[in-house]
C-alpha cells in the first residue's frame, strides 16, 4: 500500500518522547525488552526535536501525566492506589493495572484517561503490550455523545488469546467496529512489545501495525456511512465527523504497558 506522509509541521511542535529520557531512540533502534522481545517498531525518529518549545507541550512530554484527566475531570495519579491499580509512571513505561472484578462479576473503577486539551490533525506513535487475551485502545476525536465519551479506537487487543480472527472489526490495529484489518497482520504475541500508529489528517484516517498500514478510512464518504450505520454507532449523530476531540487511553480490564509515544499535532 502506499506509504502515508508525515505529518511535519512547519514549526518543530514533533513532541518526540518515551514517557522516559532516551526511550525513543532505544525503541527505534529495536532495542531487546526485559523479556527478550523486540519490537517490530514503526516509531521513526527522524524529525526528533530538542527545542524547550517542542519538549513542553503536549499530553506526552515524558516528564508526568499533568496533561491528561480521568473522565470525571480530575487530575491522574501517577502511582497505584492503595489496592494497587491504576496508572503508574515508572522506569520510561506507562503502565495500568486494571481494577478487579468483585465476586458479583462487576469492576472497581474504570481507569479511562483523556487529554485536557482537544487536537485536529495528528500523528501518534506508540509501543504497547498486553495481557494473554487482554483488551485495551487509543480513542481519538472523542468527544460527549449524551452520557458517554467516545470516539474512532485504534483497538490493541490479544487476538490469539481473545479467539478473534485477524481480520475481524474488533481484532486489533481496526478502527473498532468499522473497519477490520487484514488477515496477514504481523501481531506479535501477548507479553511481548508491538508497534501502533495513527495518523489524522482531515477526514482521512490510518492506523498502523508493526510498520504497515492495516486501516484507511475517509470520514463521511459511502465506506464510512456503510459501517456506521451496521455498527453500535449507528444511534450516534455524526459519528466521527468532528475534527477536533481529545484523545483517550482506554481501560478495557487488562493489564497493559505503553511506551515510545511520538505525538506530531499538525500546526493550527
């Protein structure tokens, strides 16, 4: 498939960090991780800026988690509670431990975080990792649809372990319920560290997966309406269609391991 552009804005705003000093350019370089996996990254480097301006803004600034909220609005704890879930910054890794499930099925708190600010165009590099049939994603475009926040998913998700065909709408690198990846997707396995991109760029949307596009979609245009209305969105005005939201890292119930953001807004 054709290779996308980089979102390069003309200002040097590319916020090249790795929740930790050094961590991108470990990642890039496919650096072994503490279980002897290395991933497949697709995080490039090549525009990494050291200018104050670039280090300081942003939601992924590497230095804490000041510029994201819990749904609720208030500020993210960067340690584990006392029951020892939550979100937790530690060692170049951004790591959550879901809360557990109460003998009655139900769950302690949901962990959800989103950016205190709203973004357009954009491109966001990451590394992640997960549980044996864990579920987890990165929702962008979100915003309030009546009582719920919700927006595009890049869905990351244990397909072996979750029983999900590759290809399914679910599976992971899809555009959650709208647009499935292919059945050839390079998915390494639970435990060990994938590579994930998404890029934004007007009403064009593209996911990544271990250096290959696996999504495109154009929002609003026939494909797009097709998939909404067959999926839960369909009671959802306009689905997708705003171009600005905040950006969301999901908990979904499973223990996950994030590192080697790269975050490019493009420039207002």
């Amino acid at each position: 498939m054709e290779h996308s552009p980089h979102l390069a804005p003309p200002v040097a705003r590319v916020l090249c960090t790795a929740l930790g000093l050094g961590l991108v350019v470990t990642a890039a370089r496919g650096a072994p991780d503490v279980d002897g996996t290395t991933a497949s990254s697709a995080v490039a480097v090549a525009e990494q800026s050291t200018s104050d301006e670039a280090a300081a803004d942003g939601p992924f600034d590497g230095l804490s988690l000041s510029g994201w909220q819990t749904l609720r609005g208030d500020p993210v704890a960067e340690t584990l509670d006392a029951e020892g879930h939550g979100w937790e910054l530690a060692g170049g890794v951004l790591h959550l431990v879901p809360s557990s499930r109460r003998p009655d099925g139900t769950r302690g708190p949901n962990y959800s975080i989103v950016t205190a600010e709203e973004y357009g165009d954009f491109s966001l590099a990451f590394e992640w990792r997960i549980v044996a049939g864990g579920n987890n994603g990165i929702k962008y475009r979100v915003r309030r649809y009546g009582q719920r926040m919700l927006g595009c998913e890049y869905q990351i998700f244990d397909d072996v372990g979750g029983g999900v065909p590759f290809d399914h709408l679910t599976s992971c690198g899809s555009l959650y319920g709208l647009f499935a990846p292919p059945a050839d997707k390079t998915l390494h396995p639970a435990g060990a560290w994938n590579a994930g991109r998404i890029v934004v760029r007007g009403d064009r949307v593209e996911h990544w997966l271990n250096g290959r596009l696996v999504v495109e979609a154009t929002v609003g245009d026939e494909a797009w309406e097709r998939q909404v209305n067959a999926s839960k969105f369909v009671d959802r005005a306009d689905f997708g269609r705003n171009r600005r939201g905040r950006i969301m890292i999901t908990d979904h119930g499973a223990e996950t391991w994030f590192r080697g953001f790269v975050f490019a807004p493009a420039a207002e």
